[in-house]
C-alpha cells in the first residue's frame, strides 16, 4: 500500500507483496476505529455466517465491478472472504483503481469465527453434508 497520508492500517499486519493482511483482531480493532469490511463472499461462501459489526457492504468478488464505481475510495475497507482467496484479488483490484486505504483480512471469515469476534449465524442457511459433494442448505424448501 503506498499512500502519503496516514493510514488506519500503519503499523498493522503482515506487508506481503504490496498488501497488508490483518489478523482477524487487528481487523475487528479497524472496524471499531471507522474501517469498512468489504465482504466479497459470494453465495454458499457466505455459510449462513455475517459479520456483526457496523460498516459491512456485501459486494461478491464474481459482481466486484458493479460496486467498485460507487466506493468512496478515501474510505478504509478491509476486504474479506471465507478464507482469504479471493479477497487479496480484490485488494489488488481496488488499489489499480486508485484505494489507498485497502488491507486484505487474513484467513477471512475462518479466522474471524475462530477469533470468537462477532458475527450472527442465519442456522437455516448454514450448510451440511459429510461430503463437499452432498453440501446442502439446511433451510427447508416450503414450495
């Protein structure tokens, strides 16, 4: 990240490559001091599982261009998935369009959950199956 302003992500997280990835409690610190998670997990990626904090916009990263014009780019956001794959994309994607202020949360959601930070749990819509191939949703089809 190269800025000449300051930065809510200076000093924080691993610096890898040109992008800064914060632990799931370095995360949650910059979300409580104004920062804005970018949730780019897209459908079952998302588990039924949503941040519970102030300042989360829900753009999939397969749709990332339909929201990227209408971010503010001097705004801090911290861009996570489920476990950190497509989010450093995103990162990537963001700072080409000119975000300063752009950090990627390390092992996502995972790491997130297993921080204990809060998030709400929609148990309908949680997956289940023994096998990545008999995954379903637990909600109930009522048609």
């Amino acid at each position: 990240m190269t800025s000449d302003a300051s930065s809510p992500f200076d000093g924080l997280g691993l610096h890898i490559g040109g992008i800064v990835h914060l632990s799931a409690r370095e995360a949650f610190a910059c979300v409580q001091a104004g920062a804005v998670i970018l949730d780019v997990r897209d459908g079952l990626e998302r588990n039924g599982r949503s941040f519970a904090v102030a300042g989360v916009i829900a753009a999939p990263w397969r749709r990332i261009g339909e929201f990227v014009d209408s971010l503010p780019p001097e705004m801090p956001f911290i861009v996570a998935d489920c476990v950190g794959i497509h989010s450093k994309e995103i990162v990537r994607l963001l700072q080409a369009r000119g975000f300063s202020q752009v950090a990627n949360l390390n092992g996502g959601m995972a790491n997130w959950e297993a921080a204990a930070l809060p998030m709400s749990v929609d148990h309908d819509e949680e997956m289940t199956g023994s096998c990545i191939c008999q995954l379903k949703s637990r909600k109930v089809d009522r048609s």
